[in-house]
C-alpha cells in the first residue's frame, strides 16, 4: 500500500471545511438563542454571519454581543448592592413612594426610572444650564467656554473632593484649564478622582496632562481597558465604551450633560466643528445620586471599599421651589432596554410638545413608533439633527427615517452651524431629559450612559429656550426634499439602515 499524500491533503481540507461549517452553524445559533435581543438584530447578525461567513462570524465573536467580562460584572454589582443598602439606610436621603405633586402622566417617569437604579425622585434641587447670558443662536461656542469656566471655577473653590468621570478629555484650551484645576486642588489636599474611558481619551492618557495630574497626587482610572486583551474576545463586545459625563464637586455640586472635557471647536474632528453642548450644574438631594453612579463605577475597577458610604455623608442641601429630579444610569449590567424604555416613556408622556436634539438617531422599532405616533395624538412634535455628521454610517441611518417621520407630521431639522452634539429631549413645558445618551443602538444597548429626569418648569423653559436658539438656525426638511432624493442615496440610506441593529 503506497502512501498518497494528495489524500491526506483532501482529508485535512475537507475537515477543516466541516469545522468551519460546524463553527458557521454554531455561531448563527448562538446569534438565534442569544436572550435579550430584539428579532432585527437577531435578523442581523444571521445575515452577516450567512452571508460572510468568515467576516461574519469573526465579527460577532468581537461585537456580536454585551458582555463586559463575569469578573468585572460580578464586582460591579457587589459594590452596587453594598452601596444600595447603605443609601436606602441613610436618613438624610429618605425613601420616598410616588410624588403626589407630581402629574399623572409625569409621575410614571419617575417610577420607570427607579426600576433602573432604585433612586427616588428627589424634591429641593437647584439645576442651572450652563452657558454664556445673551449668547446669540449662532455663537453656541461661548456657551462651551462659559460652562467649563463655570467648571473650573467651582473645581477651585473644592475643599474635600473633586471626582470627574468623562468619556472624552483633551488636552486643549477647556481641557488643559480643567486639568490645571484638579492639579492644584490635589496639591492642596483634596482628594481627587478622574476616571476617563480608555479609548475616548486615549491621547489624553498617553500625552503629559495625565502625568502632570498622576505627580499632582489625583487618583486616575482609564475605564474598559480591554481593547488588547485577547481573553476577552470570545462572545463579547471589543467596543463598549464608558460614555458617562458627571463631575462631583464636595459632595455638593454636580455636573451632567453631553459636554465632554474639550474645546467647541474639538480639535481631533475640526471638519465638524464647532460641537455644540449642553451642561447641567446641579446642587440638592440629586447630587448624591450622581456620587453614587461615580463611585459605582470607580470602587469595583480600583477596590477602594472605603468610598461605599461616601455618597451618603453630609447633609444634602434643599432650596424652596426647587427641582424635582432623578439621576439614573444605563449599561451592560443594567436591564435590558432601560433607556429605550425612559424615551419611549417620555415621548408617550407629551400631551402638547415634544422637542428633541440629539447628534446620533438609529432609533429601535419602539422609539420610532412611539414618535411617528405623537404628531397624530396631537403633539407638535419637533426633531433637530446636525446636517453634517461626524459617523457616515449613523448619518445614513438617520436619514433614512426622515420619510416616516414627515409623513406622521413630524417637523424635522438640520443644523448647520456645526456637529448639534446636545441630546435634550422636552416636552410640554415641563419635562426634560438630559445626559450622555444618544437615541442610537450604542447608547440604548452598549454604553454606560448617565442621565437627569427633570420636573421643573422654570428650568425646562430655559432648556426649551436653547433648544429654540438650535431651531432658529436649522433647516427644516421637507418631505418632498425627502421624495427628491436621488435613488442611489435612498438605496444607501435604507441598506445602511437595514444593518442598523450591528452597528
């Protein structure tokens, strides 16, 4: 019997095809049965996997789904329910059930929102947007620098803790001011904490302001640094990204919004800019519930325990007439759909108006539902997007819903002068919801996100003022423009909209 090495050759390529097919059907099985995941990702992600095999399957092993790692989701829900007890057992923040003085289709929103975090709406707050007195609707960049000069100068007055958590920081005019700030204040003895997403501010971390704050004495954490690390690629997500924006000053100041730690004019996409933001100083009751997201995030990544209670000490300061308000935070260890669930809640909630900004709109089956249906319940219902967008992908996305929301009445708008970075949703008058997330499939599904439920009249009118200065300089679209566009980029649009749940 002669040996015939073209037949082992066959055999070897045969099994490695059977292995191949065998992994191909697994890993389409895995993106079938995979809970929590709506039927059009699930759709998805079956036809990258059919359709690209190789590509497909190499591709939902790194993003095909939400995991951050069982060691890191089980620290982060021990320090969660270890500061959970000592927060419901503080008596300076009293559990509270549902706001009697709250409206009937308002005071769901907030029992919504305490499913996510276990917070209680909080009454006595004093919320200020931040921003320059009389800026025109086309200098949006001088209420950039007037927020973070505001930043800087109560970082400045800090005598126990300045802790700071954003996604991106650089190292420009607004940056380089703010870390000039936290330096000096580690010098004289208070003690500070930055925590900044290792990919967002990976040029900050590996350039001299991040050395300058380390021999200042600030406490430093680059969150989700786990790009390189190739035990963690098998069925979980190489992208999730710590997208959370909150500074806590003293335990009696905070800070929330979509600004990042940088110049309007953000100098790494300078073809987009100026980026245009909005900033929430906020002091109260509610500023203990955005100490306690930081260091829900801080403790189980650096192991300081010590902190646990440290969102419950002091007493928390009322102001008469003051805010109603709820902080609550969304992310890969927070139910499924939480916020989708907060927009859809509060879209539904709209009885008169409803107003919506946001840079980045690759909305789920529910959202886009829940807004094409709100024109024909009554509501004068008014979208802003930035003409020019920074993702060609998202941008595609979004326009592609453009036709089903003129057709329902939706006012739709473009903003020219610059990447329209605020993601404001208000409505009536009387609600607003601010903070970090976007309304794509990043923020609803992947990030961790942070963001304020507000009750107030008085600062909703002044954030429907600015969401008006944003109007005043839009373009609206109309739905014959949308009728006219060429077939070629209706065809993109829709194509790129259809993978829409991989993104």
């Amino acid at each position: 019997m002669t040996f015939d090495p073209g037949n082992w050759q066959g055999l070897l390529q045969l099994g490695g095809t059977v292995l191949v097919f065998i992994a191909h059907l697994l890993t389409a099985a895995r993106a079938l049965t995979r809970p929590n995941r709506a039927p059009a990702s699930r759709a998805a992600w079956v036809a990258v996997i059919m359709l690209a095999p190789l590509v497909g399957m190499v591709a939902y092993l790194l993003l095909g789904e939400t995991s951050i790692g069982r060691s890191r989701f089980r620290r982060l829900q021990q320090v969660r329910h270890n500061m959970s007890r000592l927060h419901e057992a503080d008596p300076g923040q009293p559990v509270a059930g549902p706001d009697a003085a709250l409206a009937d289709n308002i005071a769901p929103l907030f029992e919504l929102a305490h499913s996510i975090n276990g917070f209680h709406v909080q009454a006595g707050n004093r919320i200020a947007l931040l921003g320059a007195e009389g800026s025109a609707a086309d200098d949006p960049v001088a209420d950039c620098r007037a927020a973070m000069a505001t930043l800087v100068a109560d970082i400045d007055r800090a005598t126990e803790s300045v802790h700071i958590a954003f996604y991106i920081w650089l190292d420009d005019g607004a940056g380089g001011r703010v870390a000039d700030a936290v330096a000096a204040a580690a010098r004289r003895g208070v003690a500070c904490r930055v925590m900044v997403d290792a990919l967002g501010s990976r040029a900050f971390i590996d350039g001299p302001r991040w050395r300058q704050l380390a021999g200042a004495g600030v406490a430093l954490l680059k969150t989700l640094d786990d790009v390189n690390r190739l035990q963690h690629m098998a069925f979980s997500r190489m992208d999730l990204r710590d997208h959370r924006k909150i500074v806590v000053i003293d335990n009696r100041i905070a800070y929330c919004g979509s600004q990042n730690c940088a110049d309007a004019e953000f100098r790494v996409k300078p073809a987009y800019a100026p980026w245009i933001d909005l900033l929430l100083r906020c002091e109260g009751p509610v500023v203990r519930q955005l100490q306690y997201l930081f260091l829900s995030g801080w403790i189980p990544e650096t192991g300081e325990t010590a902190m646990e209670g440290y969102a419950a000490r002091g007493a928390a300061a009322t102001f008469d007439r003051g805010s109603r308000a709820m902080a609550f935070e969304t992310g890969p260890i927070t139910r499924h759909n939480a916020m989708a669930d907060m927009f859809v809640a509060c879209i539904y909630a709209a009885r008169r108006e409803l107003v919506i900004s946001t840079p980045y709109f690759v909305p789920d089956e529910s959202i886009l539902r829940a807004l094409c249906a709100a024109p024909r319940r009554g509501v004068a219902t008014q979208v802003i997007f930035p003409a020019r967008n920074d993702s060609w992908l998202v941008g595609q996305t979004s326009r592609s819903t453009y036709a089903d929301l003129l057709q329902c009445g939706v006012q739709v708008h473009e903003y020219p002068l610059g990447l329209l970075h605020a993601k404001s949703l208000t409505f009536d008058g009387e609600v607003a919801l601010v903070g970090s997330a976007n309304i794509d499939r990043r923020s609803l599904e992947l990030n961790f996100e942070n963001n304020l439920l507000i009750a107030d009249p008085a600062v909703v009118g002044v954030l429907r003022q600015r969401q008006q200065k944003y109007l005043q300089v839009a373009t609206p679209v109309s739905l014959s423009q949308v009728r006219q566009w060429p077939l070629h980029a209706r065809l993109v649009q829709n194509a790129v909209a259809m993978m829409s749940p991989v993104l």
